[in-house]
C-alpha cells in the first residue's frame, strides 16, 4: 500500500496521529527533500530508510515506487509542508498507481490554502485555486485577465520577493477588489493583510509592507453588475402583462418576477401611475 501523506505547513503539531502512526508503519518515506523530512522525523523519533521523490524526477521514482508495491512494501509519501500533490509532487505518483492498479490512499491533513481561505473573510462558498503563477511575465498577464473573470474568490501561491509586482499586476487587471495576503500560516509569525488592492498595492510600493516566507493572495471575486431597472422599464412590463389579460395583481406579480424587482415596488408605481 502507498499512503499520501500530508505534513504540518508550519508548526510541527499540526501532524495527525494517523500520518505518525503511519510514517511509523511503513517500510520506507519517500519525500520531497530528505534534508526538510529528516527534522519532521527527528523529532518524532521515527527511523526509516527515506528516499527523495522531487519535481525533476517524479517519473523516474514513481515507477521505483510502483515495483516496490509489487513486491509487497509498503510506502509513505510525503511533501516538504502541505498536502502531496496540491503544488507539490505527488500528482504523477498517484497517476502511476491508478494506471498500473497499485493500492493508495490519501490521509487527510494540513493545505495552506485552505487555512487562508477560510481566516480571509472572504467568500468561501465558491473559490479557485490558481497555484503558482507562471513567471513568464506575458504568460502571467494573459493568466490573470483569466482570473479577473472568476466571480469566486481566486487563491494565488506566490514567493515573498515576487508579491508585490503580482500584486500590481492583479491590481491593473483586476481594479480595485478586496484582496488578503496570508503569510507564514500556522508559524510564529502569522500574518494576515486585508485592504483593497490600490491600498495594498501602495504600500507595497512605499515598503510599508515586509513580505517574508511563504505566501497566499487570496483575490475577491468579480462582482456583477446589475442593470438599473428604471421606473419607465417597470411600468411597461406592467401595461404589456395587463394586455396580456392578466389581473391588476398578477400583473404585479410577473412584472416582479420578470425583471427581478419587490412586487411592492411594481404596486407602489401601479398606484401612483393611476
């Protein structure tokens, strides 16, 4: 069996008991990068043989991977902080074993974006997760024009010496919506930045705003704009129903419902119109 395992984002007790049960089970970690991992199972005094399984050679080691589930190990993967495959390797692996029949599943844990997205305050009933941004400049753009669209709230992984030019870029594409800058969740120095994008993006420019460690842009959603209804509109509708045959009071009705207005509204013009 292979287990996804997600490890903390920050703090080191933001570790399940299942993920430490686990890790101390299984017959070999493979991992992002040995060095990061090695600390996490130092301090949880676990001992195992740990491999490394990073974004040059996924291919290469989830088809090692695979041959050992074969044989009948049983492997844990883990990324440096976070959950495996959600910006980070993993996604590949979990392709392998579908496409060659080989038994996973994915322990529950820690994602920084969703952390963020749910202390922002923003709406969280809908959302889009981007990820990382590409850093071809003309790519970034034309992603972001793409973005500006989305009427949920857009989530954004960026590095702390790349925030504030994508905060001017999101600022000239998007306007000026709500926007939260989440940094170092879960650690000692947990930041949240809220404000409009001209706001934010000011004090950027000023360096009023020390961006350090790893960070989330959380962009509000486009808002629609609602044609103004006027009174001209509301009482046409209502004549074109009445000769239609339709009563004073289902007349009312329809015209409410047509153009998405209170029936007090349409009653009230109904009786000054008379």
């Amino acid at each position: 069996m292979l287990y996804i395992c997600p490890t903390p984002i920050g703090n080191l007790q933001d570790i399940t008991i299942r993920t430490l049960e686990t890790l101390k089970s299984v017959d070999e970690i493979y991992c992002e990068d040995t060095r990061n991992t090695i600390k996490l199972l130092n301090h949880y005094e676990i001992s195992k043989p740990l491999y490394s399984m990073h974004e040059h050679n996924e291919n290469e080691k989830s088809e090692e991977i695979i041959n050992k589930l074969s044989l009948g190990k049983n492997i844990a993967y883990v990324s440096d902080a976070g959950m495996p495959g959600i910006s980070d390797p993993g996604a590949i692996l979990i392709r392998y074993c579908i496409k060659n029949g080989a038994e996973f599943t994915t322990l529950p844990g820690a994602s920084a974006f969703v952390v963020a997205l749910v202390s922002s305050g923003l709406d969280t009933a809908g959302f889009f997760f981007k990820g990382f941004l590409d850093r071809n400049n003309g790519k970034k753009k034309q992603e972001l024009r793409e973005l500006s669209e989305y009427k949920n709230t857009v989530i954004i992984y960026e590095s702390p010496n790349r925030t504030a030019s994508t905060i001017k870029s999101i600022y000239e594409i998007f306007g000026d919506r709500n926007v939260v800058i989440a940094r170092e969740i879960s650690k000692k120095f947990e930041e949240y930045i809220r404000g409009s994008l001209r706001q934010v993006n000011e004090q950027l420019e000023k360096g009023d705003l020390g961006i350090k460690g790893e960070v989330i842009i959380l962009v509000e959603g486009k808002k629609e704009i609602k044609e103004q209804i006027s009174e001209k509109d509301i009482l046409n509708e209502l004549e074109k129903n009445i000769k239609l045959g339709l009563s004073q009071k289902d007349a009312i009705k329809v015209t409410a419902s047509n153009l998405k207005v209170s029936k007090n509204t349409v009653y009230s013009l109904s009786i000054n119109n008379n």
